[in-house]
C-alpha cells in the first residue's frame, strides 16, 4: 500500500484557490437537463469539462448521444496496471423556486466555508475532486499510478435515458477493471462512508375483476364479491405482523449481518424519534427486532405504492365496483434473485385469489441487488483512502434507492463498483441553496488522490497485485 505521500497533499493544498475557482466556473454554467431552453448550456457545460480534462493532461473528448453529449477524458499511460473509471454527472436540477435562493443560483457564492450554488455538491464539485486529483498527481509525478478514465455524463437528472446506449456505443472507452461513482453523500459529517449495497427492485400490478361493469349495489349487492374487498384483502396478505413478507422463498439470499456489521450499525447515531418526527409518522415501524438501518439497507422489503378502483369523486355514488387495481413493489438485498422473486409472489398473489373474481397479475422490469464485497481491494483501497482523507476509517453503509448508472455498470459491464461521495446529508441537493463544504471539497480532493495511489496495487482484471 502506498501510504499518502506528503508531496501530494501539498500539492492538493496548494491548489485549493485555483480548485475553487474552477468549481466557480463550472457552477456558472447553468447546465439544467430538464429545460429544453437550456440545450446549449448543457452542451457548453460538456466542453467546458472536455476542455479542463485537457488542459490537465487527459486526452479528453467529447462523446456524442442520442442526447446530450459524454464529456469523456482518459488518461492509459500505466502499462500492466488496472484501469479505474470515474463516473460523474455534469448536469443539473432545475432552481426553481428561485426565490428561496440566498444567492444567485449559477454564481458560486462562499458563505461560512460553504460554497452555494446548483452542482455545487451534485455533481460538478464531485466531479473535480477527480479533476483536481488527477492535476495533483500529474503536477508532482508527471505521472498516475494507474490508467485512468473519466466519463461525465449530461442527463443524469433526467434519469439518464441515453446512457446504456452510450455505453454500448463505446464500449471501449468504458472497458476497465474497477469504476468509481462520487455522486453520493457520507453518512454524516464525521463519519466518512463507502456506499456498498444497493437494494433491487421489482414491481408489479394486480387486477382483480368482478361484474363485467359497476353494479347497483342495492340490485347485485349481496351476490356478486367486491373487487376492493378481494384486493384489500390480497394486499394486507402480503406483510405479517411482524413486518415480514410472508410468500415462501422470499427471503432466499437474504444475508445476515455478521456481529461487526451489527456492531457498526449500532454505533451509527441514529434517533428513532427524530426520524420519526422528520417523516410526520408517530413511530417507525418494520421487521420485528431488526435495527432500523438495517431495514433500510440491508433486508428487503415489499409495500404497496398505490390502489384504485371504483367511484371517488364527490358525493355517493352506489356501486359493486366492476375492478379494482393495485401496484406493489419489492426492494431486494444481497443474493436474491429478483426474476425468482417477481414469480414466487405472481403465484403467492394468485393463490390468493378469493371465489368470485379473476385475479391477475403483471410485471414490470427487474433489478437486481448490488453487493460490492467489502473486502474486493478497490473497497478497501477507497477505505484506505478515506481514512487518511478523513482522519477517521469508513463505516459501510447501504442505500435502499438504486442509482442509474451504477445498474448499468453493474448490468451491462459487470464491474466492482466503489461509491465514494464526500456530500454531507444537508446540502440539499436538487433544492434551494445547494451547497458544498469546502472542507469536505478539499478532504475529498485528497482522498480521490490518495485513492489512486492505493489503486496502483489491483491488478488489471481486478485482483490485488
Ligand atoms: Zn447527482
């Protein structure tokens, strides 16, 4: 391992003004993905970034989509070391409401050590962490410890519609042995983290049919079974009271935590009622003896998202409903299978079907868990990283959400993944006054460099050296 070398964190330390300038540039252009008035904006964001890498030392380009263009830079002068990809968003939010603004959304304004601005945080300032850190080690070494690629994509906000074509496209300047994704938050400030699981997902509709239309309930009511009824009942079938999903096979692949993992989880400060209180419920509530974090993370779960039938508009309106419809979804953890899961419960809600309605169920997509094994190099690299960054070893933690390019990464080049983001939980992101911590901006320059050093080891096809 290499340790941090002192002539780096000068170097990094050196830079801090000239580093926050760029942000400030970059901040400026008003990069907004959702607005079609903004088109060029995006476009000159996307040079702007082409143009940095380049003048850094990476061979930089731009990579056209069917949408907004790749800002693309690599740099593959370490022969016989592992490629690391970076991935990073130069897109961003809409401002609105514009008026809770303290200070000019696309000026880059510094309030007590805190940079405000729209992608101060999400994504540019992350993005030049990596720019900055590639800078330092080129300036010092006129070298990396290893080869190097880095893609900055233009519609992240917009739920990247382009980009599994994109990587299919160029599929060469993807290919790598390990990516690195920093478009994500610590878990609080002072507690570095490394995000190393994120939960699956599969969804589904269930239709449940009665009388061929609405009925007079005072005609029919009384011969014919409820539609509501048969699905309300299906739904409250598919949790137990004690927050368990009760289809056979369903927690198949579902690991346990080990006692360290419990213990780390434990240690993490986490109020049950503020939380509560924060989410407008009079208490949290899930799998029995399980600790919340855990829940979020690390089991799976299954709610109902939404249900309808009949009439709801104003006043009564009489009726055996002639169908009533129901959405439901499951997050997924560790080994489980989501294809295996989307037909284990299809049969488990079909089973339920009650006499006197036609019940029927469909799916829609797939995705599987990501687990990146904390224990793979490249984490433990990005630990070691962090830890002289921070001053303090990560903690590992989950995310219950699933993040698009990390899927595609995942799905379409079956890469280890290491999500290291240095946002803090209050930078309200996608709102009014995003900002960046400078000091987080500044340690997290340090780490991504440090992280690369510590890179230098794995050995390409993703073993340790
Ligand atoms: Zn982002």
């Amino acid at each position: 391992m290499a340790g941090i070398d002192p002539e780096l964190a000068q170097a990094c330390d050196r830079h801090e003004a000239r580093n926050l300038e760029e942000l400030k540039r970059l901040i400026a252009i008003p990069s907004i993905s959702a607005d079609p008035e903004h088109r060029d904006d995006v476009r000159r964001c996307c040079e702007h970034v082409v143009a940095r890498m380049n003048e850094i030392g990476l061979s930089a380009r731009v990579l056209e989509t069917g949408g907004n263009p790749l800002a693309y830079g690599e740099w593959m002068h370490a022969p016989g070391k592992a490629t690391l990809l970076v991935y990073g968003h130069y897109d961003v939010q809409p401002v609105d409401p514009i008026e809770l603004w303290h200070s000019p959304p696309f000026e880059g304004t510094v309030r007590d050590g805190k940079i405000f601005g729209r992608g101060s945080v999400d994504d540019k300032g992350q993005v030049l962490m990596h720019l900055a850190a590639i800078a330092a080690h080129l300036a010092v070494r006129g070298r990396l410890p290893i080869n190097l690629k880095v893609v900055v994509e233009g519609e992240e906000e917009i739920g990247s519609p382009n980009f599994d074509a994109a990587v299919e496209r160029y599929r060469d300047a993807f290919a790598a042995d390990v990516a690195a994704i920093s478009d994500t938050a610590m878990y609080a400030q002072d507690v570095p983290s490394l995000t190393t699981s994120l939960r699956g997902l599969v969804h589904w509709e269930i239709r449940v049919d009665g009388p061929a239309q609405d009925t007079h309930s005072g005609y029919f009511g009384g011969i014919v079974r409820n539609p509501i009824e048969a699905l309300a009942t299906i739904v409250a079938a598919l949790k137990d009271d004690d927050g368990r999903v009760p289809v056979p096979g369903f927690y198949d692949g579902v690991p346990e935590l080990d006692e360290s993992q419990a213990a780390e989880l434990a240690a993490l400060a986490f109020d049950e009622t503020v939380e509560a209180e924060a989410l407008g419920v009079p208490q949290l509530w899930g799998e029995r003896g399980r600790h919340p974090l855990e829940r979020m993370w690390f089991r799976p779960t299954l709610e109902c998202n939404g249900i309808w039938g009949g009439y709801s508009g104003p006043g009564s309106k009489t009726i055996v409903p002639s169908f009533a419809t129901a959405k439901i979804s499951a997050r997924l953890v560790g080994e489980q299978d989501p294809v295996r899961v989307r037909d284990l419960v299809a049969r488990y809600v079909e089973r339920l079907a009650p006499a006197g309605v036609r019940v029927s169920i469909t799916d829609d997509g797939a995705v599987r868990p990501i687990v990146v094994p904390r224990d793979h190099p490249a984490v433990a690299a990005a630990a070691r990283a962090m830890e002289a960054g921070f001053g303090r070893a990560p903690v590992f933690i989950g995310t219950g959400g699933s993040i698009g390019p990390v899927a595609t990464f995942d799905r379409l080049l079956g890469l280890p993944q290491v999500l290291i983001g240095v946002g803090l939980p209050d930078d309200a992101i996608h709102a009014p006054n995003e900002k960046f911590s400078l000091r987080q901006f500044f340690d997290g320059i340090k780490t991504i460099a440090y992280f690369y050093d510590e890179l230098a080891g794995l050995r390409p096809g993703g073993g340790s050296g």
